[in-house]
C-alpha cells in the first residue's frame, strides 16, 4: 500500500505541481471496485477547480507499476487498484507480527473496586477490557503499567469495619445486629470466621476506635488478597496496588490545591473552595474543600493522577464506570491545568452488563449478597468465554452476556467458532507433517485463498489500530472474520492434495501463518488457543 501512495504522491507532483498532499487509500468494500481504491482525484477537484472524473483519468493514464495488473477510474472521481497476486504472496513472506519499542510510557488504571466484597459483573469487564488494552499498547511498543487504586479512605471503608465487626460478634451472639447499610455477603461472615480462628474472642464487645480501625484494616487486607486472587484466575495481573490513604497521608491533595491556587483557579463561595473547571470547559465549576472543612472526592483523585504523571508516566489511562460520565471533564480539566497538556489524560468509560440465562436477566446487589461475582461467572462460563464476550463489544456500549451462548458448543458461539478454527489448523499441521512446509504463496490461486492472504496481511495495521483506538473488540472483529473466511476454505479446498505435493506444502504454509495468527491475536485479549477441542 505504501508502495502505490508514494507512486500516486510522485505522479500528483509530475501532472499539477502539488507537493505534500495528505491522502490515504482505502480498501473497498464491495471486491469489484479493486483491492485499493483512492478519492484523491476529488480532492484535488477542489483545488484546481476542474471536473474530478478526468482528473482520475488522467492519474490513471499515468500510474504504472509492475504490481498493478489492472486500475479502473469510476464516478465522480475513484480510482480503483486491481493488484497481482504475486504482490500479496511476496509480502505474505515478509509478515512480521513484532513492533519496535516505543519510548512512551502508559499507565493504566482499572478495576480498583473498593475493597468491600467480591468482584461483581462490571468489574469483570473493566478487567477484560483493561488487561487486553494494557497487551495491546504493549504489542506496538509501549512501555505500560497496570495500576489498581485503592480507595480505602472514606465512609464505605468505616461501613466495611462494622460489617466485620457485626458478623465477628454474632460468631458469639447470634442476634447482635448488623448495620443495615452494611455488607450483607457472605465473604464477610468468611472473614469474620478468619479473624475469630486467629484471635478467639479477643475483640468481644470491644467498641473502642482502636478496634474499630483493626476491624477496618483487617478486612481490607483480606478482600485484596481474595480480589488479586480472584483477577489472576481472570488472567489479569497488576504492577501497582495504590492507596487512597497513603495519597492523602503523603499530602498529595494539600500539594494539588497549593498548585491549582497558585495558578489562581480556585476560589470560595459560602465557604466552600470551588476549582475554576469552566475555564477549560467543563458545565460549572467543582467544589474541591466542602464548608466543613472535608475534601470532596475529586481532591484526592486529582492529588492521585498528579502523584501518578510524577512517576514520569506520559500518558494516563482511566477505566471508569458507567456511572462517572460527568467526572470526565473535571478531571481532565485538572490535569491540563496543572501541565497545560490537553492528551496526558483519556477516560473509557465502561457501559453496564446485564446477565441473560434462558432468555431472563439475572439481577445482581452487591451490598445483599446477591451479587454475581467473577468467580461465579468463571465457574460458570469458563476464563476464555468470560474475556472473550466482554471485549467484543465497544466500551462504551450497552452489552447483554448471554450464558447460554457462552457455554454453546456450537459456531453460534464466537469463542468456540475461533478456537476451533486454531485446533483445526492444528491438527492439520500433526497430520501432516511428513510434508515440509513451504512459504512459496505464488502458487495459491484460487479465490479464498487470495481471501486468506489479503486477511492475513490486515492483522498488523488490525493491531495498531485496535492499539490506537483502545479498542480490543477491532481484534475479536478480525478474529471472526478470518476465522470464517478459514473455515469456509477448509470445507472446499484440500490442504494436502497427494498429486500435488508442491501446492499442499504451499497450502500448510498458509495453515501455519494462519494459525501463528490467530494464537497470537487470541493472547492480546487473554483468551487461550486451543490445540484440541
């Protein structure tokens, strides 16, 4: 493709004289319009103020290149490219999936679900979409830093302490009552049964506030230690667990608010503290120091992300729920105040899930125990369908799981349809191998064979797109469909045809590339190929 820009760019300036002229071509949809296709001419119409149709003409007329068999101009002004097919063979020899290091560094941020009670349904698609981000700004060459924020601070962690506390004393009194807003699952009766094996009855009755922090901190440390656990069996991992205490024990907020005072975007009314968020184009302006003298919660998040770009991080990525639309603007408001750069900061926000089974949605709440959980999820519907289904949708779309697909054994299922294409090649391979593999392409001809090729050489730009965008369902969108196009070859082509040992060898080629391919794409969102299904 770079090879007909740079001759469509020379042509451009040997016919009008024009230099530098920002263009791209395209890959059309429908196949009859060629394997690239060009609107320069329409461009260029505007500018020399002439009709677009015999400017492609003229282009046309004067475009050679020994790659291109056939070029074909088309109203108002497109220039279809018909290519040889020794173009995409000889490239398909060259494939390299690799990308050269970047020097950029990234930190991502996802999950950080208070630490209060197991991971629910959301958090498990912030996880797949997290991880699969973090391994896709990794594939292309970024240095990137998986983070978890943890925030400890503030009243759902004092309502964690009582929970705990409650359930500890029922052990010894049954009809001691539990806080009524507090945490209803089972996981803190597990920790209450924790601590009393530990300590006995060490805590009986003790309603004193050194106790009450041991209660708080106890259960914290339990519910990170079952969360990381939880998220490895997920195959997600983190580099940095942050705390919301020690942000704000490190002074972080008080440096934060010197920084935005200084630069004179703060100001008092009715005696709160307002940051001046307007100023870079937020809805109206955000409270950071209440009348009583308490921070609201922006203030330690900004204190968090400046504390974060001080760890010599160029960009910061935040996953974030449904339900923080409107904090986008006031945070990035912050972050461009305080290094006057618009792009440190990108926020995703995450849409909500719902749960089908047998065609009803399963309800979920955290907070009685109801809650369906990661593990739950995974039990049910295995780590690869899990991360599969909750990247192949848009972030910031609605997403419906429906169990009964995910557990299909069928190609109605997309995990199982791809994973089968990859323990097909497989066994292909096995079977074959007496034949010694060859890459000489020339030789594969027919229609879905070039389909395969061409798809094949999509998946590099398929990455760094995906990369770009932070967009992982583009690679399950590219999965599917190669895995399709491979599948429908199979059942009308013999790979290994015994009277022509030369083409078979060509075909096992394209077998083993196809494979590599689809492993590969297959690990940028956590989902594990499969040998044999």
């Amino acid at each position: 493709m770079n090879k007909i820009e740079e001759l469509l760019a020379k042509t451009i300036k040997e016919l009008y004289g024009i230099d530098n002229l920002n263009f791209t071509l395209q890959v059309p949809r429908l196949k009859e319009n060629g394997d690239l296709s060009s609107t320069i001419a329409l461009q260029l119409a505007k500018k020399l103020n002439r009709d677009s149709l015999s400017i492609a003409n003229e282009i046309g007329k004067q475009l050679y290149d020994k790659s291109i068999k056939l070029i074909e101009v088309k109203a108002p002004g497109f220039i279809n490219f018909f290519l040889k097919q020794d173009v995409y063979s000889e490239q398909l020899k060259e494939l390299d999936f690799s990308f050269p290091p970047l020097n950029k560094k990234y930190n991502v941020e996802f999950v950080s679900a208070n630490p209060t009670g197991d991971l629910h349904l959301g958090h498990a698609r912030q996880a797949a979409l997290g991880d699969s981000i973090c391994r896709l700004l990794s594939k292309v060459g970024y240095q990137v830093t998986r983070e978890y924020y943890v925030n400890d601070a503030g009243n759902q962690m004092n309502n964690l302490a009582l929970s705990l506390k409650a359930r500890y004393n029922q052990i010894y009194n049954p009809t001691y009552l539990m806080l009524e807003d507090g945490y209803h699952g089972d996981d803190i009766k597990e920790i209450a049964q924790q601590l009393n094996n530990e300590v006995g009855n060490k805590y009986l009755g003790d309603d004193t506030e050194e106790t009450l922090q041991f209660f708080k901190l106890y259960a914290k440390e339990k519910e990170l230690i079952k969360i990381n656990e939880v998220l490895q069996r997920y195959r997600v991992s983190f580099d940095v667990f942050s705390s919301e205490v020690k942000i704000r024990d490190e002074g972080y907020p008080e440096e934060a608010l010197k920084r935005l005072d200084k630069l004179g975007l703060l100001y008092e009314n009715e005696g709160a503290t307002f940051f001046k968020t307007t100023v870079f184009g937020d809805d109206k302006d955000r409270v950071v120091i209440k009348s009583d003298g308490n921070y609201t919660y922006l203030t330690p998040d900004i204190a968090y992300h400046i504390q974060k770009l001080s760890r010599g991080y160029d960009y910061l990525i935040d996953l974030l729920g449904a339900d923080h639309h409107g904090y986008i603007n006031r945070m990035k408001a912050a972050i461009q105040a305080l290094t006057g750069k618009k792009d440190k900061l990108h926020i995703e926000i995450v849409q909500m899930v719902r749960l089908i089974k047998d065609g009803q949605e399963l309800k979920m709440s955290k907070r009685t125990g109801n809650a369906i959980s990661i593990n739950d999820l995974i039990d049910e519907v295995g780590v690869d369908a899990a991360r599969f289904f909750f990247v192949m949708r848009n972030a910031s779309s609605h997403l419906d799981f429906d169990i009964n697909l995910a557990t299909s054994q069928s190609n109605d299922n997309p995990v199982y349809y791809i994973q089968y294409a990859h323990a097909r090649i497989c066994q292909i391979l096995n079977k074959n191998d007496n034949i010694k593999e060859s890459q000489n392409f020339d030789l594969l001809i027919n229609k879905k064979e070039i389909e395969l090729i061409k798809s094949c050489l999509d998946y590099k730009d398929t990455i760094q797109e995906a990369a770009d965008s932070l967009a992982p369902y583009k690679i399950v969108n590219y999965l599917l469909k190669l895995a399709q196009l491979f599948h429908s070859y199979y059942a009308d082509n013999k790979v290994n045809d015994p009277e022509n040992i030369e083409l078979s060898a060509s075909r096992l080629g394209l077998c083993r590339l196809i494979k590599n391919i689809v492993s590969d794409a297959l690990l940028l969102i956590g989902v594990e190929p499969k040998e044999r299904m």
